[in-house]
C-alpha cells in the first residue's frame, strides 16, 4: 500500500509543480494533443481556453464533462385512466418516471495541471482525472448511496403507514438514480471498477414498488369558485404527477378556493383583475400537511385574457410552491 502511495505521489507531483506557474514560450505539446503528455491509459483529459488563467481552466472543465453523457434525461412515459360508477370516481396514472436529480454532469477529482499562455495574451489550460484514484473516490460514493438505498427499502417493507411508505421508497429511488449515475461515469473513469461497484438491488423492482404504492393513495380535489374547472383540472394533474389516484376513498384531500374578480380598473387601455388561492393539502385525519396562498392582480386588454392570465399564474404556483411544499412534507416523514 505504501509503495502504490509513493508510486502516484511521484506521478503526480510533476504535474502539481507545473500547476503552480503559467508557461510561456512555444506551444507545448498537450495544446494540440494532450494525449501526448496525458496517456489516455491512465488520464481523462481536456483542454480549454479563455481570457484568463481561471477561464482557460473552466473550459477545460467543461470540455472534460462532454467526455461523459451532457445530460440525464427521465423517462417519462404517463397514462392516464379514468373509471366511473354511481357511486365513485377513480382516476389512475401509469407512473414510470425515472427522477431526475441532476440536469448536468457533476465530476470529481478534477485536476488542473499546467496553464499556457499564448502570444495574443490568450490562456489555454488542462483539466484531467486520473483514472485509478478517481475511480476509488467513485466506487466509495456508490458505496455510500447503495447503503442509503438498502436500509430505506428495509424501512419501507416494515412501515405500516401508506405516506410515510411511499415516502420512504421515493428516497430510496432517488439515492438509486444518483448511484446509477456515478456508475455511468464510472465505467467511462474506469471500467474494470465497474463490477466491484455495481449494487446488487434491482432498480427496476425498486421503482415497481414505488409505483404500486403510490397508487395505492387517493386524492379527493375540491375545488371552490372553480365553475369552469380549470383549476380542478390543474389540481388533478399535479398531484397524478406523483403517480397518485384522484378518487375515494381518500388518504389525501385537496381543498382549494380560487376567486378572479375584476378591479373595475381601466388604464392604458388595459382591464386589471384581482385573484386569490387558499389551498391545503390535508391527510385523512384532517390534519394540514401542506398550504399555498397567492395573491396578485394581472392586466391584459380584455377581461377575460386578464382571467387566463390570473389562472395561468395560479397555475405556476402550485406546480412550484405546491411541489415544494409537498416534496419537503414527505422528507420530513422519512426516518434518517
């Protein structure tokens, strides 16, 4: 162990030393090919340019990062189902939507090595990871996501309470998405690390049972002051984005007043109207788990674009406030 120590120390500590100034001079050879100076073998490398020293090795970065997959993207795929009877309504959602935890490529252990200045005052930098410790700080991150990941789904098989449940299995997923997505740059770092770092539950059981146990809640929507629906409809969509059911029995009820009224106010040729949301979110004892208020005036040439326009804006709300609000009530159910 020592002597694998002293091994990187003294492949490293060329590099740090070249870090410590900016070269001037001719071309060095990496601006051109940095696989010349940074064997590919044992480096990812990039090279970037800026205006200054800083700048020249953020775009090395940022070129380093194209290397890997610029974007997760989730997969959403939702089906909505309806079913009607005398005495009951159910709507259900087909919900596999992977969650997406990030829109970007997060590296680590980037280094930066030596900076060029060229003769038009322009500088050009290097960022690399070296393959063998990067992968080592990787398989460490996995390691610690997939213990997270195991004892949350062990939580969830013993929970009795249908919220806390699904509360439990959606923190788990995420914890399984963030693993999945150190082990996709992983096996770009280093690939034969790959197998030692591989979690062994199934991801697609994992998120199976996501999916079974949001079903299992329903949401009653009421809506007050709503007479075309619109915001029924918004509610409806909202809270089946969680693969939840709108029908009754229900585990959580939406209670919401909306109100749009006219100001009576002409200006600029412009109709001016008030509008106000109370909204809660309570569980089936009542108790309120989640409340959004907007309150505002919007204006637009006629009055009833100024009423779409009001909705438009409740509508924002309670996609950004609403899941906020909701997403943090159920992190605080979890046992961390």
């Amino acid at each position: 162990m020592e002597n694998w120590k002293t091994g990187l120390i003294a492949l490293l500590l060329p590099l740090v030393l070249a870090g410590c100034k900016t070269l001037t001079g001719g071309t060095p050879d990496w601006v051109a090919n940095p696989k010349t100076v940074y064997p590919e073998s044992a480096y990812l490398v990039a090279v970037g340019a800026g205006d200054t020293r800083r700048a020249a090795e953020n775009a090395a970065a940022a070129n380093l990062s194209r290397i890997f997959e610029a974007r997760i993207e989730s997969d959403e795929r939702l089906l909505d189902q309806s079913r009607e009877t005398n005495t009951s309504f159910e709507r259900t959602t087909d919900f596999t939507a992977d969650i997406n935890i990030v829109s970007a490529q997060t590296l680590y252990n980037i280094q930066h090595a030596e900076a060029w200045k060229d003769g038009n005052g322009r500088y050009h930098a290097v960022a690399y990871l070296e393959r063998r410790s990067t992968a080592g700080i990787y398989r460490d991150k996995i390691e610690e996501q997939t213990t997270r990941v195991n004892y949350l789904m062990a939580n969830a098989a013993n929970e009795g309470n249908i919220l806390k449940k699904y509360a439990t299995l959606r923190a788990a997923y995420r914890h399984a998405v963030q693993a999945d997505g150190l082990l996709k740059q992983l096996k770009v770092i280093h690939p034969p690390s790959m197998r030692e770092a591989t979690p062994g539950y199934s991801m697609n059981k994992l998120r199976e049972e996501l999916v079974n146990t949001a079903r299992m809640i329903k949401v009653a929507v009421t809506v007050d002051g709503d007479d075309e629906k619109r915001m029924t409809a918004t509610l409806q969509e909202f809270i089946t984005g969680y693969g939840f059911m709108v029908g009754k029995p229900a585990v959580l009820n939406m209670l919401a007043k909306v109100d749009v009224t006219d100001t009576g106010e002409r200006e600029q040729g412009l109709v001016f109207v008030r509008y106000e949301l109370m909204l809660q979110i309570r569980n089936a004892n009542g108790d309120v788990l989640v409340t959004v208020r907007d309150t505002g005036r919007e204006a637009h040439k006629t009055l009833e674009q100024a009423r779409t326009r009001s909705f438009r804006t409740l509508e924002n709300a309670i996609k950004a406030g609403g899941a906020q609000l909701l997403d943090a009530h159920f992190d605080s159910l979890i046992d961390q």
